[in-house]
C-alpha cells in the first residue's frame, strides 16, 4: 500500500464557508493568539472572532489591545458557530 501525504495550500481553501460565522479561541496564549489574528487578519469583516478566557486572565487586556471582544470560555463558547481549544495541556 502507497501511502502520499496531501499537501492542501492557500488556494485549495474555501474561507467563504466561514462567511457570516462567529469563531471563538479559547485561550490567548502563544496558540491562541496566533490563531486568532490569523482568522482576524484572513477573513476580515466576513467573520467575527471572539477570545474566550477565564476572568482575571492576564491576556485578556493583551486580546482587547488587538482588537478582539473577550468574553469567559463558557459565553465564548454559547456564542460561537466554531470552537478553537487552544489553551495549555498540563
């Protein structure tokens, strides 16, 4: 059996199916953030991204600097049409 990676590029996207969608990240840390101004960045105004953390985390003013809506994980989450989980695996 010959098995071939697939190999997917900027073209072989469709970010139209994330069109109208709310996209929350939980966690803002070196993941989360990285995730987030990415999806930010590559769909604009088309999608909305919201960071979710737990109350008196110390990103949270850092994800508000950035231009994102902060909300805890839980009201984040109730919001969202997709979930990143990117926070720590201890």
């Amino acid at each position: 059996m010959d098995h071939v990676a697939k190999v997917f590029y900027q073209e072989d996207c469709d970010l139209s199916l994330l069109y109208g969608k709310t996209i929350a990240v939980i966690g803002y840390g070196s993941q989360g953030h990285a995730h987030a101004l990415n999806a930010k960045e590559s769909l604009g105004d088309k999608a909305r991204v919201i960071v979710g953390l737990y109350k008196g985390s110390k990103s949270w003013a850092k994800a508000e600097a950035q231009g994102f809506e902060v909300f805890t994980a839980a009201e984040a989450a109730k919001q969202a049409d997709i979930i990143m989980i990117l926070i720590n695996d201890e």
